[in-house]
C-alpha cells in the first residue's frame, strides 16, 4: 500500500514554538493580542477551541490560501518577530479538510519540511496584485 502524502502550510515562529493563534502545546496565544492587533484575521471566530489542543495543527493546502489567513502586509510584521511560513509533509490518513480554507494535522505525525522567509519588496508586490 503506497502513502499519499500532502505539503501543508502555515505560518509559526520556530524559536518560541508558536503558530498565528496558539503555541504548539495548545495554548492560546493568538499574534493578534501582541504582535500583530489589526491582521487581516483579527477577527476571525477561531476561540480557544478543544479541536486545536491534543496535538492537531490548523494549516492551509497552498500559499494562495495562507495569503487569505496572512497578508502579505502581516507577514512583514511577523518576519521581524521571527515568525516563517512553514511546511509539513502529511500523510493523508492524518489530516482533516474542515473546509476550503483549513485543513488540520497532527503534528506528532507531519515532518517538518522546511521555512520560508519572502523578501519584503516580493511581500509588498504580493499585496499590491492582491488589492486589485
């Protein structure tokens, strides 16, 4: 039986173990309290919800979405707080699709695939093709 496997992306900070919305042992830190007060998902209805505790991770299937959760705008600000846009390899079998937008992992079983910092002249070009 072969693996299917899938490439997920999401923003974190690996020094302090920390995704947009929480750390990576579950707890509630969302970067829109400290870092980041008028992100594009600021307002989002994402609560301290039992689905993200226990391991699972929340991520997005392509960059063009993770761009929806983060502006090229908000990820400038994150980069100078060592935050990256990360990937995760999956295996299929351990990852749930809510919906066009997220699909959640257990990150106990994803390998980290690598990070990504984007030149901010890219980020800003990114932003203003965006907005049209």
């Amino acid at each position: 039986m072969e693996l299917e496997m899938m490439l997920l992306y999401r923003v974190d900070n690996l020094e302090e173990q920390r995704g947009i919305w929480r750390t990576w042992d579950g707890q509630w830190k969302p970067v829109f309290d400290d870092i980041l007060p008028n992100g594009v998902s600021k307002d989002l209805p994402m609560g301290d919800s039992e689905t993200y505790k226990g391991g699972w991770f929340a991520s997005c299937e392509n960059l063009a979405t993770l761009f929806k959760w983060v502006s090229p705008e908000d990820m400038i600000t994150l980069q100078k707080h060592g935050f990256r846009v990360t990937t995760w390899l999956v295996e299929t079998e351990y990852m749930k699709k809510l919906n066009d937008m997220e699909t959640i992992f257990l990150q106990k079983e994803a390998t980290f695939a690598g990070c990504e910092e984007f030149d901010e002249h890219f980020l800003k070009e990114l932003q203003r093709i965006m907005q049209r």
